[in-house]
C-alpha cells in the first residue's frame, strides 16, 4: 500500500533553516509529480512547492519563493524540502502528497514551528 512519511520538523528560530524529508513506498515513485503542503489550525491546506517526476521541475508558492527548495532522489523513494530563512509565518504542519490513479495520498505530517 502506498505510504508517505515525513521527518525533520521541529523548533527553529527565525531566519533559521531546516530540510524536511518524505519517504514514499507502495508505489512507482520515480513516476509521480511529489508535492509540499501546509496548514495550520482554521485555514485551508496549501501547496508549497511541487516537483515534476523525471525532469525534476518545481514549482513554489510565492511566499516561499527564494527561501525553499524541493527536491527528490528517485533512487530513495524521497522527496525533501529545504526551507531556509524561515519565518514565523511558516509555522504549520507540513505534509507530502502523491496523486496516484485519480486519489491524493497523503502523510501524517511533520510539525514545524518557527519562534525565538
């Protein structure tokens, strides 16, 4: 079945960095666009970036723009986020998300929290 696990949150200053991991099984993932998104409490879940399956092409929300980069290892089965120059804003729960045959999977979600 497939599963994604995320890693690497935690409590950071601002203007700190921190790089998140995804490790995805139960399914071809060299072949899938990966994605980032988040949330925090009473809003909606965004996207954050997302990366294309064999070229490696990403896309970011501009509020992470220049400060995030999402990357994948094929040989891995993973997919990472880099968030440097973190801000207070960017405090929430951070999940991966394949669409495989028409559903979303997603991961439990890994808690990122940016504060002095």
């Amino acid at each position: 079945q497939v599963q994604l696990v995320e890693s690497g949150g935690g409590l950071v200053q601002p203007g700190g960095s921190l790089k998140l991991s995804c490790a995805a099984s139960g399914f071809t993932f060299r072949t899938y666009v990966m994605s980032w998104y988040r949330q925090t409490p009473g809003k909606e879940r965004e996207l954050v970036a997302a990366i294309t399956a064999t070229l490696g092409r990403a896309n970011y929300a501009d509020s992470v723009k220049g400060r995030f980069t999402i990357s994948r290892d094929n040989a891995k089965n993973t997919v990472y986020l880099q968030m440097n120059s973190l801000k207070p804003e960017d405090t929430a729960v951070y999940y991966c998300k394949a669409p495989i045959g028409g559903m979303d999977y997603w991961g439990k979600g890994t808690l990122v929290t940016v504060s002095s």
